[in-house]
C-alpha cells in the first residue's frame, strides 16, 4: 500500500516536471538542458511552498497575530533546493524521479548559485534565525538587501587571495517574487525645515533625492513547517519617470549618473571596508535598509489594523547588530511626520518594539559616523538623533550631575561622531549578548555603563545552528545512523539528540559512527580531488580550522605549530607523529584586510615547505580550501576530526562554526571563548580540549600592559625557532614576504606587539595538540568522544535559540 502511494508521488511529480518544462521552454525530459532541468524542479517546489505561505498567512492575518520583523544586512542563506526537499518530505520521491528519468541528481544541486548575501556568522545566524522561525510555526519576515552581487569569490592565485565579483544571480532566482506594487521611496539629502503652524512644530524634508526601493520576497521553508517564514529583499531603483524634465532639457549624462548611483545602492554586499568613499555608500545601504523597511511594516500594519498606535501589539523588530538601527529613527520620523503624532508617544511605540542583539565586542566594529557627513546625506535622522542625544543628556545630567566624563562618554553624539550602539542601547526594550561569556563582556566592559543604567534591558541568549541543514542535509549518512537507533524525532526536537549518550558506550555504534566519518572524509577527498586535483590522505586526520580570516580568530596559531611540527622533524632524525594529520584551512579575508591576506599566503609557503621535504611529506599535509562557503562548508564540516576554535579568549562572541562541527562529531581543540564554554561544559573535560589564557588573564594583561611578547621569543626556543622560520629565507616569496607578520608579534606595528596573546598561548596549544594526537591513536576512545559531541550537540539547536528568544523578547504564538 505504501508503494503504490510512493508510486502514485512519483509519477505525479514527473507528470508535473514534463508538463513545465513544455510550457516554459517547450522541452522533454530528453532534450532540457541542465540549467532548464535546475529551473523547472526548482519551480515545482516552489509552486508546494507558496501554498503552504498563502495559508498560512492568512490565518496569521486573520487571528491578528504578533509578527516579528528581523532586520539584518546580512542573510547568509546557501543553496535552497535540496534543503526545500527535506523541508517538504520530497527529497527521497525527487531522487526517485531523477533515477527514473536517468537524470544525475547531483547535477540538478550544482546547478544552483548559492545566495551568499553575508560574510560570516551574523548573516549565517540571521538564515538559521529563519529556518527554524517556520519550523516552529512563528511568524516572521526577514528584511534584507537584495545584493546583485554577494560576497565576493575567492580565488588563490600564486597563494595569494583575488576577489572575483560573485554574480549570483546572472541566471535569474527562482526563489523570489517581484513586489513592485509594495514600492517605497526612500529619500536622501536635502534639507530638513522646521516650520511653526497653528497645530504646532511640523518639520518638511526638502530637495531631497528619492530612490526607489522594490521588494523581492524569498520564501523560506522550515522543516515540516505550515508557516514558511517570508525574506524580503528590497533593491534600489532610479524613480521611473524621474528627473524627465531634466533628461528633456538635454541632461542625459546627469541623469545616467543619478541613475547609477541609485542603483550603487544595493549592487554589492561589503565585506569590512574602511575607504571612506566606501563607508559613504555603505551609510546609504544601511538608511535605505532601514527606510524602507520602517514605511513597509508601517504600511502593512495600518492596512490590517488600521491605527498605527497599536504597533508594539503587533510587532517587535530585531536589530542584527547595529547596521540596521537606523530603523530607529526612521521609525521615529514616520510617527512625528507623517502620523503627525507628538515626541513622547512617538518615543514611548519606538521603545518598545525595537531589541537589539550585539554580535562582536571588537572595537572597530562598533560602528560610528562622522556627524557632518551624516548629517547632509540624512538632515532629518541626523535631527531626531540630535534630539534623542539631547533628552538622554538631560537623564545623564540628572543621574551624574558632576561626571562630565562619563556624560559625553555615554552621549549618543559626541566629538563629532554618531555612536549607532549607544543610539540602540538607548532607546531599544532588550539588549541581548549571543552567549554567556558575551553576554557577561557586553555587562561589564563593552557596555558597563549602560548596564548600571539600565541592568534590566540586558540578556545572553546563546546561539545555535539548524540541525536540518547542518545534519539532516550535510551529513545524511549520520543521519541515518542516528535515526536507525533513536528514531528521527531530533530532527524536530533538539532534547531527543540526548538519547545518543548511552550509545557512545556501545562498541557497535562507534564502529558504525567511524565508518560514517570516514566516508564522509573520502566525500570531501574526491571532491578535492575532481575539483582541484588535490589528493587527500583519508586515513589521516583531519584537522579544520574554517572561519572569517581574523587575527583574533588566530589562524597564525595554528601555521606557527605546524611550523613547529615542521621544526621537529627537520631537528630530530626521530620525531614522528602517531598519525599523519592533514591541516586544512578554509577562510576568506577583507579584501582590504592586509595582515588576513599575508596569512593566507603563510599558510600556502607552509603547505609548500612540507611538500618540498621528503621527512614531512607523508605525515604532514596544509591544505587551504579555496571559497569558503555555505556549500563548502555543508562537505567540509562532516568530514573532520578535530575542530579548531581558538580564539583569543573574550574575543569571540560566540561562534557558531564550533557547534556545527560538534554536532558532526568533531572534537573541539579550543579557547575558553564564545560558546566554546558552553560546549565545554555539555561534553565536560574528557571530551574537548581546552587550552590558553582565559578571558580575564587577557584583559589584566592588556590592563597592565604585562604581556611581553619579545620575552617568550627570547626565552622559549620552540617557539622562537617557529617564529623565526618567518624571517631566515625557508618559505616561498624570501625572506621579506611575512616581515609585517613577524614585526607584528614582536614589536607591533602601529599597536600593540602580539594583540592577540599568539605567543603568549603557544605553548599550552603545542601541549594540548599532544594530547589530541595521543587521544587519536585510541580509535575506539576518539570515537566515544566524537559521538558524545553529537550527543551533547541538541542545546545547540536554533529551535533551543529560538524559543529563549521567543520566551524572553518576543512573545510570539505558533499557529
Ligand atoms: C567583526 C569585526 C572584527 C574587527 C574588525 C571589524 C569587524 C567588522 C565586522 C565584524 C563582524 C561583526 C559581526 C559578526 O559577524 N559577528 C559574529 O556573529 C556571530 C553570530 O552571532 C558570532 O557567532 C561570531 O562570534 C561573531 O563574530
């Protein structure tokens, strides 16, 4: 009975496939090219998903349901098609197809572009955020910017890193729906004047600029989900019919460029830029987000409920990070000027719909503006932030009538600068860190003086990964495994992965969870291979560090030991390793980000170094993944043994990397940093390896200046001996190439000698990797730690995310 049903789908989506690939190119199964293939599955599970989304809202509208609005710059959101599958229980009848049609269904997955519209974690968070909103049926839409261009790809050419400009989006994205009739204008420049009239203060923004922002909605699928969550991707436009007067008067060449710089707008996602010409451009992209985002969720909400008044009921808006804050004032200016309410009640509805989440304690991240430029490209945000400045200088005066110090420390704009977090920690309802070590560093450095003024606004909610795309979708062989003992209720429920930890006891099941590792590093050693002609040695282990390019994220720690390693075997006719380890890297850095580029090439000479020396060819293997990305990642990730988190201790705020690679049964080697402590405390001590200075060593260090780098490299010769190999001609490109480097660990360049404490926790790193090797050569006992990893991994689930966020900010009820 169950196969004639399974029969029943199957003809039924390959009628579906025929009939649409004859109506939209009028092709056959048999002569459709690839990319036709691509589309038309592609459209047939879409056409399952708007179904789904139409009810779904519906109902939300019907009930008056709360809706969250989650603003970000960044939505990382990697390939859909396969995850849709899963998502809609398709995947297995869509496999049957392809095999009956004798279509490779691999080939149907690589004809995706993925949308990479982000660089890191935040954008990553921001599209986990998303999958598992619809998974648990609350409702939400996601505003974004539709980049024509994501982030960039990389390519290594002489082992250096090239940007290649990712055009994401040249075939057209079968995801989205045009919205041209929910248009907005947004409006730059000019000038803003304050008239007085008989109903009081009125203020008319005038000579402006407009550009016209359209949105394009992405749905986005959750598992099994009855409500897919909506992303709304708005793109710039030159106002049609615009300027007409000026195109007749014979201003062809002024009109073409005011065209373009409209549409500058959302042409291409930044990586971290500081070129100021680029700083203007991107100050415009985070207005327009946030203009037009404001007048949408306004407008929607006054067509449904009428009055504008009821907002905070209604909705609550997440800030990822401080790009999209301007949201605030921009909410603001739609209740003074076009609702024409007055300041306390407009300040009392932004108060309490905005939160705010915090992703980096970094410094240069946390962005300001210099007022002036602000000012002439948003005369009337820069007003109402005055004002906002003004009244909580009047609370400050109140609070610490003696303290002018702390007064224009705190102050929202001050020396000439607008200070976004201080804007959001301000006015917002909720400030929340994304763990508890963040968290605990936002409330007593970061933002200590906030927290005494306002200590209830403050919260840790730790991050978490979808188990769907991180497990069910990359890994589908531990999948199985898991779901052959358990069941597969974890795929919904992030507390049945619990019920693996008596297994990790049971010999049968490590042996079975090895052969899955192994098969998935051989996945990803053809791939290398087919790829990029790299042959990978399966039967060593593999050693991951994949991440941002960042010197805190201390990649140069890991190419030092390595160094290190290299050292010992050159030194010592003796040395050998229990196992041979292969060291990939896989990360991309700012293309303006010098120092990022340089390691990347470091770990390229090291990976030649090796190769070049009979003694460590054969145990030792560097390998630098190139374009690092979602998809990468999906094949990458499974496929490891041991997962690099070694941050410089209260550097990062969270990571989520290190969850993924846990829930795949990698064993963490790491800092006390981020979530890795979290981590620590589920797996406990036997089952991570932890090392290094810790969060409050590194900051007495850098409080009292007592760190001296130059001391451990006179005084440690292990590590001198590494450091040096970066200045004494071994390494391709002279003995000048990585001069900044080694200048930037002893004596600092234009900062502090060694910022990041690399040599500072070198050693304890070299001690524990010891340790790792040694645990390694006990298969059995490397397996009992892998599968606990995974076993423990269910608290890293978004949905546990999720529902703390729902619980403590948001409020929202499942339909
Ligand atoms: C970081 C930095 C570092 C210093 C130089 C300037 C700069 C500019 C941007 C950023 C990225 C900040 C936002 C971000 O991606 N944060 C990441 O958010 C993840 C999700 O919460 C979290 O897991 C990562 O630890 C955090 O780095």
């Amino acid at each position: 009975m169950k196969n004639i049903m399974a029969q029943n789908r199957i003809q039924e989506i390959k009628a579906t496939i025929e009939g649409k690939l004859k109506r939209h190119y009028g092709r056959t199964l048999h002569n459709a090219s690839d990319e036709e293939m691509f589309q038309t599955v592609a459209l047939s599970i879409r056409d399952m998903i708007l179904e789904q989304w139409v009810k779904g809202n519906e109902e939300i509208n019907a009930r008056g349901r709360k809706k969250l609005c989650y603003l970000s710059v960044e939505f990382l959101m990697g390939r859909a098609l396969v995850n849709n599958m899963i998502n809609l229980g398709v995947l297995d009848d869509y496999k049957a197809v392809l095999a009956e049609i004798g279509y490779p269904f691999e080939k149907l997955e690589e004809q995706e572009n993925e949308a990479a519209l982000g660089s890191g974690g935040l954008g990553r968070l921001a599209a986990c955020f998303l999958d598992s909103l619809s998974t648990l049926n609350l409702p939400v839409t996601g505003y974004g910017i539709r980049y024509e261009y994501g982030m960039f790809c990389q390519r290594i050419v002489d082992g250096e890193q090239t940007e290649v400009p990712d055009d994401w989006m040249c075939k057209g994205d079968v995801w989205e729906i045009e919205r041209r009739e929910e248009q907005v204008e947004v409006r730059f420049e000019g000038m803003a004047e304050e008239l007085w009239t008989e109903e009081g203060l009125t203020v008319v923004h005038k000579n402006f600029q407009k550009v016209t922002a359209v949105p394009y909605d992405m749905i986005v699928t959750g598992y099994g989900s009855q409500l897919p969550a909506t992303l709304r991707l708005w793109r710039a436009e030159y106002p049609a019919g615009f300027d007409f007067h000026a195109f007749n008067k014979g201003d062809f060449v002024y009109m073409v460029q005011q065209k373009e710089i409209a549409e500058s707008i959302s042409k291409v996602l930044y990586p971290k830029d500081d070129h100021i010409g680029g700083r203007m451009l991107r100050l415009r992209q985070y207005y327009f987000l946030a203009s037009a985002t404001m007048q949408s969720i306004v407008r929607e909400h006054k067509k449904l409920y009428g009055d504008v008044r009821t907002l905070p009921e209604k909705i609550v808006i997440q800030i990822n990070d401080i790009h999209p804050a301007l949201a605030i004032p921009e909410l603001m200016r739609i209740l003074l000027d076009d609702e024409g309410m007055g300041w306390d009640e407009a300040y009392d509805i932004t108060s309490r719909v905005f939160n705010y989440t915090n992703h980096t304690v970094m410094h240069e991240a946390l962005e300001s503006w210099p007022a002036q430029l602000f000012k002439s490209m948003l005369p009337r945000i820069y007003a109402i932030i005055s004002e906002i400045n003004e009244r909580f200088q009047q609370q400050l005066l109140k609070r610490f009538p003696d303290d002018r110090d702390k007064i224009s420390h705190m102050a929202v704009i001050a020396y000439d600068e607008i200070r976004m977090a201080h804007m959001c920690l301000v006015v917002c309802a909720a400030v929340n860190g994304v763990s508890q070590l963040h968290g605990r560093i936002l409330k007593t450095r970061t933002f200590r003086d906030f927290y005494v003024m306002f200590p209830k606004k403050f919260t840790a909610i730790t991050n978490g990964i979808t188990p769907r795309r991180w497990l069910v979708s990359a890994n589908p062989g531990l999948c199985e495994l898991i779901a052959g003992h358990i069941g597969s209720r974890f795929i919904r429920d992030y507390r049945e992965l619990e019920r693996l930890k008596p297994l990790a006891d049971d010999r049968r099941f490590l042996k079975d969870f090895a052969l899955v590792k192994q098969r998935n590093k051989q996945r990803l050693a053809d791939y290398m291979f087919k790829k990029k002609g790299i042959a990978l040695n399966v039967d060593s282990i593999f050693d991951v560090q994949a991440k941002r390019l960042h010197e805190y994220k201390r990649q140069l720690l890991k190419v030092l030991h390595i160094l290190h390693l290299y050292n010992r075997f050159t030194g010592d006719e003796c040395f050998a390793l229990p196992r041979p380890v292969t060291f990939l890297f896989a990360a991309k850095a700012s293309p303006v980000y010098w120092r990022a580029k340089d390691i990347i090439n470091l770990i390229h000479a090291v990976a030649s170094l090796i190769e070049a020396n009979p003694r460590t060819r054969d145990c030792m293997k560097v390998v630098f993944l190139e374009n690092y990305n979602v998809s990468l990642a999906e094949l990458l990730i499974p496929a490891a043994d041991i997962s690099e988190q070694i941050s410089t201790a209260g550097c990062e705020a969270s990571g989520t990397g290190n969850m993924k690679f846990m829930l795949n049964g990698a064993v963490t080697l790491g800092t006390m940093d981020g979530a890795n402590v979290e981590i620590f405390e589920k797996v406990g001590q036997d089952n991570i390896f932890i090392f290094g200075a810790l969060a409050e060593e590194i900051a007495r260090m850098e409080r009292d200046n007592s760190y001296n780098p130059k001391g451990l490299f006179d005084g440690n010769a292990d590590i001198r001996n590494a450091v040096s190999r970066l200045m004494d001609g071994s390494l391709a490109g002279g003995s000048d190439r990585f001069h900044d480097l080694y200048q930037s660990l002893l004596y600092g360049c234009f900062d502090r000698a060694d910022k990041y404490f690399v040599l500072h926790d070198f050693d304890a790193y070299r001690a524990m990797y010891e340790n790792v090797l040694n645990a390694y050569t006990d298969a059995n006992a490397w397996m009992r730690k892998a599968a606990f990893n995974t076993a423990c991994a269910g608290y890293f689930s978004v949905d546990r995310t999720i529902e703390e966020y729902n619980r403590t900010l948001w409020g929202l009820d499942a339909i």
